[in-house]
C-alpha cells in the first residue's frame, strides 16, 4: 500500500528515538515503566503545532496531558473530567495548566457559520464567552486581534471551569496545594503569555469574573 513507507519511517523514528533515550539514560524507560509522578497536568488544543512536553521543556512522565479541539475543559464533559479525576485526586498533580493558543482553528470556527456535526456542538461553550464579551469583542475591529483577544477570554474561562470542578475543590477542602495557571502560546515565536489568572483556592475564583 502508498502507506506503508510512510508508517515504515514513522517506526524506524521510533526506533531511533527509543535507542538514543537508552543511550542517555540507560534506565529511562525501566523507571517510568511502572509508575508515573507528574507535577503539572496541561488542558491545551490539539492542534499539531503546540506539543506541550516541548513547549516547556519536559521529558515523559513529567507532564500528564489532555487535548481537544480549542483547549476545552466544560464541566458536562466526561473526558476532561476522567483526566481531572485522576490527575488530581490520584496523581496529586501541583499545577494544572490551562493553555489556549493565539491562531486556534476552533475558536475562530465557532464565530463561523456553517458548522455541522459533533464539533459544532462542542464549540458552543466557546460562543458563550463571546456572547458574555461581546461589546469587548465587537469593539476591536481587526479580526486577528478579536480572534487572539477569543482565546485569551476563553482560557480564562477553562481556568474558572477547573477550579470549579469537584475533585479540584475536594482538593483545596483537604488542605492540598494546588494552583491553576492560564496561559496562551503564540505560534508565531514559540512563547507562552502568563494571563495572570492564576488560582490557588476558592477564594480566588470570583477575580476571574
């Protein structure tokens, strides 16, 4: 099949990838194997362009990560709760990273008409944040920036989502340390921007808005 070179070379890459972790780090892969102790827990997009170990330099087992379409975190969904769920309550992560990225396909689909099937449903959460910003975001006139100025407002909205969320409350209720971070990553020179959202107990949840 046309395929077969291509998936060939992906597993030749894996080969090569395994052998130079070994050749490292001879134990690397023996004490991950059974076990992992991540700090942080990243909720960003799956967009291709935004690898999350690498954008902040971590190697496997460092970072526990969860990624759909435009960086989503609603409570009504099921996955992102099972990723909380366990991050916290089992991992007993320290920070959790809510990352959108200026550029996001999804966002700026969900100001667009046309859509059709499960994606169109899944980005209405988003469309709610613009109708909550909507004379914020109707006053900015170049689209680039409204769109960027979108991502920004809904990460903001995940970090609110997250820190609502029970397991995360339980969490604090325990006396457990636990921040919750908002940031963007901008394609375009490979920098995350701190949205200064961070929030650390419930008290902190009403400064978001």
């Amino acid at each position: 099949m046309w395929f077969g070179k291509v998936l060939d070379q992906l597993k030749a890459n894996n080969r090569a990838w395994a052998t130079g972790q070994v050749a490292e780090d001879a134990a690397f892969f023996s004490r991950h194997e059974n076990s992992q102790s991540p700090q942080y827990l990243w909720i960003g997009c799956s967009d291709s362009r935004v690898p999350a170990n690498q954008i902040i330099g971590l190697a496997p087992g460092e970072l526990f990560v969860h990624r759909n379409v435009a960086n989503l975190a609603p409570p009504q969904d099921i996955s992102a709760g099972s990723v909380l769920q366990y991050a916290v309550a089992e991992l007993k992560v320290k920070h959790i990273l809510c990352v959108g990225h200026y550029g996001c396909g999804g966002v700026a689909a969900s100001t667009q008409q046309g859509l059709s099937g499960p994606v169109d449903q899944w980005l209405d959460p988003i469309r709610d944040v613009y109708d909550q910003h909507r004379a914020e975001l109707d006053a900015i006139p170049v689209e680039k920036k409204r769109l960027n100025r979108l991502c920004e407002l809904n990460v903001i909205s995940q970090v609110h989502n997250v820190a609502n969320n029970s397991f995360v409350q339980q969490a604090w209720n325990g006396g457990e340390a636990l921040s919750i971070h908002g940031w963007v990553y901008n394609l375009s020179n490979g920098l995350v921007t701190d949205l200064d959202v961070t929030v650390s107990q419930p008290e902190d949840i009403a400064r978001l808005g």
